[in-house]
C-alpha cells in the first residue's frame, strides 16, 4: 500500500478494480448467507468505495465490513467472534487487523482508516481475508486466457470447412431461403456490377452454350467458393426498420412473459385467498374458544377499576387525617417549646439577680438624688437669708433718694 504521491495517475480508480474483484471471491465464497441472517441486501458492485459521486451510508457500511470481516476470518480457520452494534468500534478494528498480521500480511495504517467503512483500506482488508478464505477451501484464483481474435471472413470459412459434397445442395438452398426472407441487397455489388457494364459493353453469343464441366468438379468447386458467396449486411442502428424489428420482437417477449407471469400471479392469488380463508376461520375458531377468558377478563377487569376506586376515596380520607394529625402535632409542638421556656424561667435565678442588682443601684441614685437636694435647699435658703440682709440694711438707710436710685439702677 504505497502513498497516492509515489503511484501513478490512475491510482484513484484502483480501488474499483479491486471493489471487484472482492465481490466476486465473496460471491465464491457464498456471503449472500450472511447477510441473509442480518436481513441486508446483496452488496453493489462499488459498495466499498469511497466516492464523491457515489452515495454512502458511513454506519451502514461500517457495520457491513465487521460483519463481513468476521466471517472471513472464521471461513479462514480462526475464531473471531461476530461484533454487535453495540460494541466499541475501535477495538473491533483492532481485533480485525490483529487477526489480518496473524494470516502474514503487512499492515502499514493506522486503524482510523478504517472507520469510515469505506474506501481502499477497507477493500484491502477484505480482500486479503477473501484470500485466506479462498485458501483454507483449496480454491485458487487463476488468470483468464482470452482467446485470439480471429476476423469474420476466417470465422465463417472455420464454420462452413466441414461441409460435405452431399449436404452441398441443402446449404444452397438454406442460403437462398435467408437471402429471401430477409431480403438481402448487396449494394456494393451493384455498384461494381453497373461499373463494370459501363467500361465492358456487354455481347450476345452466337450459339446455345452447352456446359462441358464434370458434376463432381463442379460440386467440388461450388464448395470452395461457398464461403465468398455469403452476404453480409451491417444493421444499421439508426435505422427505423430495426428500430421496429426490436419493437416487435420486446412486444412478443413481454407477450409471452405475461402469459407466463400471469398465470403464476393467478395461482399466488389463489394460493393467498385459501390463505386468508385459513386465517379466518382460525380466527373465529380461537375467538369462540377464547370468548369465556375474555369474559372473565372483562369481569376481573370491572372488579379491578371497583377496588382502585374504593382505594383511591381511601387514600383521600387518609390523607385528610395525615393533613389533621401533622397540624395538631405543629401545635403540640409549639405547646412543648412554650413550656419549656416558662419552666426554664421559673427554675432560672438569673431575673432575681438582676431585679435585686438594679433596686441596689436604684438606692444609690436616690441617696445621690438625696445630697444633691439638700445642697440645693442650703443654696437656696442662703440665698433667701443674703436677700433678707440686704432688703433690712435697705430699710434702715438714711439717704432715700439715694436709695430710690440705687433702686431705679
């Protein structure tokens, strides 16, 4: 497997000849069977390769080549286990081309070109298991002789050398009864005819001739020129007379294949109307047979549907209480947590400390409260016994109007 740089032009359409040529040792092979089992058709001339102008299925053709590829492997004296679709694609590829160096031969690719199911690796391989095959059956494929071409006129002489002297006249007359029916003109032979009167002049005899030629002679000669005097007229495609003759001869072969086909449809079409009577009548006879099961299976069916419903108002009345008993247990829970916090209260001296704390600091503040009211009321009663002085040593001064201003001021 060289790179497409180093092989010539024709490279690209190797993978043809080779698609062909696979297809034909899987047909020695017989591989119709398996692709029977998987329910597939017949493979196409060039299903392998891989083409722009040709369509492809990639899923498809991948699993046609593992399925392929096992059987060739297990044909060819190995066991190899036939891959599901399931299975990882890879280690399918790798299990194959382990198998293809267990038969010798040179792998030079990585298994990615496998993948796709198609192309010229994938012919390859095939090809190679097909040999393997072919060799564990003890077929060997050898190369056509073809034979030597030979030209019409040799052909028709090789045919007519076994004539006898004594079927000469039978052949004559075949060949006058062809050139009759199929009204054979040989144009080129009137050509030269009309030629050859217009150069030579033609001249009557003077007396009748009489014929002085042996009878064994003259058969002996007649079949040695036999063969020249065959005529042959080239069809001409074009021309609408064959075009009808062809017409013809597909409209008495359609014919004769629809009297043919015609009357194995009738006999097919029989055969199935007997066909579907069986089927009826068994069908009436199984339905009478089974008419009491299905009665009772309507019946157990009803009492089902009864029991379901009778469950389902069960079920509703149930939850209605679960729904009752999940709000009274809220509350009895919130009752619990009320509790437990009083009772955590009562038992706590926490509250006592602190009201005893705060009246502790209630009297201090009134004895401050206390002090600060009787430092107040001396300020105040100083501040009356200042003004009574003052207001006395007022009244008892001697300048008035002095005093008078001192009052104004």
């Amino acid at each position: 497997m060289a790179d497409e740089e180093s092989r010539g032009p024709g490279a690209a359409f190797q993978v043809f000849v080779l698609m062909e040529s696979l297809l034909e040792k899987l047909k020695i092979l017989g591989y119709e069977k398996v692709l029977d089992k998987h329910n597939m058709k017949n493979l196409s001339r060039h299903y392998f390769v891989s083409s722009p102008y040709l369509a492809s299925n990639p899923g498809e053709q991948f699993f046609m080549f593992t399925i392929l590829a096992a059987w060739l492997i297990n044909v060819a004296g190995r066991p190899f286990t036939e891959p599901q679709e399931h299975d990882e694609p890879n280690a399918i590829v790798s299990d194959i081309l382990a198998e293809l160096r267990a038969f010798g031969v040179k792998v030079d690719f990585p298994p990615s070109k496998l993948m796709s199911g198609s192309g010229e690796y994938v012919c390859f391989v095939l090809d190679r298991l097909a040999d393997q095959a072919l060799r564990r059956r003890g077929f060997n494929l050898k190369r056509p002789n073809y034979p030597t071409e030979t030209t019409e006129e040799e052909s028709v002489m090789e045919d007519d050398t076994d004539l006898t002297l004594g079927n000469v006249e039978d052949e004559i007359t075949e060949e006058v009864d062809v050139e009759e029916e199929e009204n054979v003109i040989d144009l080129e032979a009137l050509k030269l005819r009309s030629s050859h009167a217009e150069v030579e002049p033609s001249s009557k005899p003077d007396a009748i001739l009489e014929s002085t030629v042996d009878a064994s002679e003259w058969y002996l000669e007649l079949e040695r020129v036999l063969p020249q005097l065959k005529v042959t007229i080239r069809m001409d495609n074009k021309d609408w007379r064959t075009h009808l003759d062809q017409m013809h001869q597909h409209r008495d072969g359609i014919s004769s294949s629809l009297s043919e086909a015609k009357g194995c449809l009738d006999k097919l079409q029989e055969d199935i109307g007997k066909t579907l009577e069986k089927v009826s009548s068994r069908e009436k006879y199984l339905n009478n047979q089974l008419e009491p099961l299905i009665q009772d299976y309507r019946s157990a069916h009803a009492r089902l549907s009864e029991a379901k419903e009778r469950y389902r108002e069960a079920s509703g009345g149930v939850t209605e209480r679960t729904r009752v008993l999940a709000e009274i247990s809220e509350n009895l829970e919130k009752v619990k947590q009320e509790m437990e916090e009083k009772g955590q209260s009562m038992s706590d001296g926490g509250p006592v400390v602190r009201i005893k704390q705060t009246l502790t600091r209630l009297k201090q503040e009134i004895v401050q409260m206390d002090v600060w009211t009787a430092f107040i009321q001396h300020r105040l009663l100083r501040f009356k016994l200042n003004q009574k002085s003052d207001m006395a040593r007022d009244m008892f001064a001697t300048d008035v109007p002095e005093l008078a201003t001192s009052h104004l001021v």
